[in-house]
C-alpha cells in the first residue's frame, strides 16, 4: 500500500507540474512571447543610459598631452562636463596664457564629439571658426572678446561657451565670465548657474553689463 501511495504523490506532483507548465506558457503566449524549454543566453542587454562613456574612450579625444580642462557639451536636454586637453607653450605668460586656454576651449567646443561620444549622445551647437582674443585697454583683465557677438550666437552654444569659460583657467576659475565681441564695446558678466547646466536653452544664461563698457 505505501508503494502505491507514494506513486500516487509522485503522478501528482507531475500532473501539478505540467499544469503549472502550461499556465506559464499560456501566460507568455498571451504576452506575446514565445516560450522555449531551452535555456538562452543572449549576452548583456544594450546600454540605454545616454551621456555616458567610459574614461579610456573620452581620454583618446582628449589628446596624447596638454594641460586637461573640461568643456561642456549637449546631452539630453542638459549641459555636460566631457574631458579635453589644450596646448599651452611653457613660458606663456598669464594674460597670454587665457586667450590660449579659451581658444582651445572653442576649438574643441566646435568640433564634432567622437563616434563614442555620438553613441552616448553628446552634441554642440557650438559654430567652428570662432576665435577669441583678450582684453581691450580698459577692460576687466578676465575679459574674452569673441569674433561672434554673444547675442547673436545660438543660446545652446551662448551656454556652452559661458559655462566652459567659467569654469576653467580662461577666467579665473570664478563661476562667471566677461564676454564680449571684437566689433563692439560692451561687455557683460555672464554666470553659469545650476539652472543653466541643467536646462540651457530655457533662454540666455544671466548677466549683467560691466559698466564702463
């Protein structure tokens, strides 16, 4: 008898597993899956986190040597620090030394992020070409007067360019920067501020004009 009833257990425990078997295949069915007994392996799934990208890719844009600075690029709706380098002659003294760093900072701002960068979702809107020199006689020593007139660039790149300024050895390291254009006289203190990075073409970062300008 105990023989028989053990059988039994077991037949029912299989029945119970068949059932439950094909409960869950209904259940994929129904979802559109397709169910298989066969155990699969498909590798990691893709990444689908934007603005990321590993130190070694971000390291071969920003060059073999020179001095590292950060610029900031487009990425989701938001501005985003991204690893550069620039090339700075020893013996370049201070006032020169800025116009160099800012020059840099808008050649690599205008180039085209790397393929890696593309696939992460970088972008500029920054125009290529533009220079930068430093003060005119009169101006504040931090000032970059640049060949496009702040207000008429784009105000992603007005953005870009504001808060990669202000936020490296081009100004002072001092959260603002002084811009203006070659063709005109006044200038304004613009400042890179939270709501800035996070949302850059909400309109024109902040300023204030520098008197005497």
């Amino acid at each position: 008898m105990r023989t028989r009833d053990k059988a039994g257990r077991a037949a029912w425990r299989g029945v119970r597993v068949l059932a439950a078997g094909g409960v869950l295949t209904g259940l994929l069915a129904g979802c559109g899956i397709r169910a298989t007994q066969v155990p699969t392996d498909f590798g990691p799934a893709p990444s689908m986190v934007p603005c990321e990208s590993s130190a070694t890719d971000i390291a071969t844009q920003a060059g073999p040597s020179g001095m590292p600075v950060e610029v900031f690029l487009l990425c989701s709706g938001a501005l985003v620090r991204v690893d550069r380098s620039v090339r700075i002659a020893d013996g370049t003294d201070e006032a020169r030394r800025r116009v160099v760093v800012a020059q840099g900072l808008l050649k690599a701002l205008g180039e085209t992020p790397s393929g890696v960068e593309d696939e992460a979702g970088y972008r500029t809107a920054v125009p290529s070409g533009i220079t930068v020199t430093g003060p005119s006689p009169g101006d504040p020593d931090d000032t970059l007067r640049l060949s496009t007139a702040p207000d008429s660039l784009p105000k992603y790149a007005l953005a870009q360019i504001v808060c990669t300024f202000a936020d490296t050895a081009a100004t002072g390291d001092n959260g603002s920067v002084v811009l203006g254009s070659t063709s005109a006289d006044a200038l304004r203190r613009y400042e890179c501020t939270a709501d800035v990075q996070s949302d850059p073409g909400a309109g024109i970062p902040p300023s204030t004009e520098v008197p005497g300008s």
